[in-house]
C-alpha cells in the first residue's frame, strides 16, 4: 500500500511541474519561437553572394 501511496504523490508532482512549466512557457511566449523557425528556411538570403569563377580556386602562378 506505501508503495500506491508513493506513486500517486510522485504523478501528482510531475502533474503539477507540466502544468508550471506550460504556463511559464506561455507567459515568456516561447511557443512563437517554433513558429519563426519553421519558416526560416523560406527567407530570402539578404547578403550578397559571392560571385565563383571559372577558374582554379587557388592563386595561378604565371610561367614564363
């Protein structure tokens, strides 16, 4: 019977600290966090990019 006891009172306890956490998240809105990360990869690239050219990526040393 102690341990029924026991085990109610811990499920009781991880009840409550979800319930804490929720409204704790909900409070600082860290949900709207998941919702811009989910369309940062639809962003535009905003810097500029870098020009390739066709030719080697290392420096040509020229031969005479």
């Amino acid at each position: 019977m102690n341990v029924l006891v026991l085990q109610v009172f811990v499920s009781l306890m991880l009840v409550a600290s979800s319930v804490l956490l929720f409204v704790y998240s909900m409070r600082h809105r860290d949900h709207e966090q998941a919702d811009r990360l989910s369309l940062f990869p639809l962003e535009d690239d905003s810097a500029p990019s870098v020009a390739r050219s066709d030719g080697p990526s290392s420096p040509s040393t020229s031969q005479e």
